[in-house]
C-alpha cells in the first residue's frame, strides 16, 4: 500500500458557529474524528502549522478507497491537497538506474 502526504485546510469560507456550545460540540466531534483515524492507522501523524487553520498529515498503510472515506467525512469543513509518494531510498535508486541507461546510450560497451 501507498503513504499519502497530504495538506489539509479549513473551509474559511463557512463562519464558525455564533453559539459557543455548538462550536464546542463541533470541535469535540472534530477531534473524536481525529482520533478514531490515528487509533485505526488511516493517519499515522499528523500536524497543524503555527499560523492556525491548515497542517498536514502523513498516512499509514492504507487504501486509496479508505483514505477516501476518511476525508470525505471533513467536507464541506475542511479540504486536501494529498500527494502519492514512494520511499526516498526508492526514489534515490530509480535515479540512479536511470542514469545508469542514460550513460549506456551514449558511451558504447
């Protein structure tokens, strides 16, 4: 299975609630949401930036179908930027055998 890095941003075109015990409720749901994605390993970590109102989160091993059902429980709330990645050892050898040809093309055995 794949590890997704992905950028998460809050809707700030939805106002927060002018009622404090609704916005509180929102915000114990919220992170009993979190929660239950670190808890099944949907969301191995996951951080906000200083600033407020977006972060970003690394995925566990787990299914595109998955991950899906995960965020599309935070619409219209919140919206993702998600990006496939590969281990950067992997990365660092494909590089490498490309090279490899790369260099055997133009200098003859």
């Amino acid at each position: 299975m794949t590890t997704y890095f992905g950028i998460w941003k809050l809707n700030a075109s939805i106002p927060p609630a002018q009622d404090p015990k609704v916005e509180l409720q929102m915000n114990l749901a919220f992170q009993a949401m979190i929660k239950q994605d670190l808890e099944s390993g949907v969301i191995k970590e996951g951080y906000t930036f200083l600033e407020g109102g977006q972060g970003y989160f690394l995925t566990g091993d787990v299914t595109e179908e998955k991950l899906h059902e995960s965020l599309i429980q935070w619409s219209p709330y919140v919206t993702f930027e998600l990006h496939k990645t590969i281990p950067l050892v992997k990365s660092i050898e494909s590089a490498v055998s490309v090279s490899r040809a790369r260099v055997a093309m133009i200098v003859p055995a």
